[in-house]
C-alpha cells in the first residue's frame, strides 16, 4: 500500500501512541506527550480522536486500548513497518 509522506506520518504517530497506551495502560496526556515529544495540546488533541474513535477509552486513571483498538493497532503495525 502506498501511502502520502503526511498520511504514514499521521499514521505513525497514532500507532505510536496506541502502542503506548497499550503498554502504559493508564498513562495521562502530560505523561504521554513527554513520553512521545509531543505537546499536552497535541497529546489531548490526538487521544481525543481515538477516543472519538472508539480506540482507547479515558478515565480519571488515565488512558486505556479498547479491544477495537487493539485490533486498529495490529493492522497499523504492517502498514507502518512498510
């Protein structure tokens, strides 16, 4: 599959932060943005999409994957290992 430079870029991102949240099961925006290097604004912003999404779900202990989300991040990890 051929992909735009900013879709795998987008798409990396997002596997990379589900992977985190899988592993790191209840870690928070600030802590997942220092984590990845990113800001708390983009953390919100992208765990609000997955959230949005029905990827992970967040409660006051933090982030966790959902079983759909967990499904997204096996198909991710062929596409962004390409």
């Amino acid at each position: 599959m051929t992909l735009l430079p900013e879709m795998k870029e987008l798409l990396q991102k997002r596997y990379r932060i589900l992977q985190t949240v899988q592993l790191a099961k209840g870690m928070g925006r600030r802590q997942l943005g220092e984590h990845l290097g990113l800001s708390e604004r983009d953390a919100r912003k992208e765990m609000d999409t997955l959230r949005n999404q029905g990827l992970i779900e967040i409660s006051r202990d933090g982030a966790s994957i959902t079983s759909k989300g967990n499904k997204i991040l096996l198909e991710l990890k062929q596409i962004v290992q390409e």
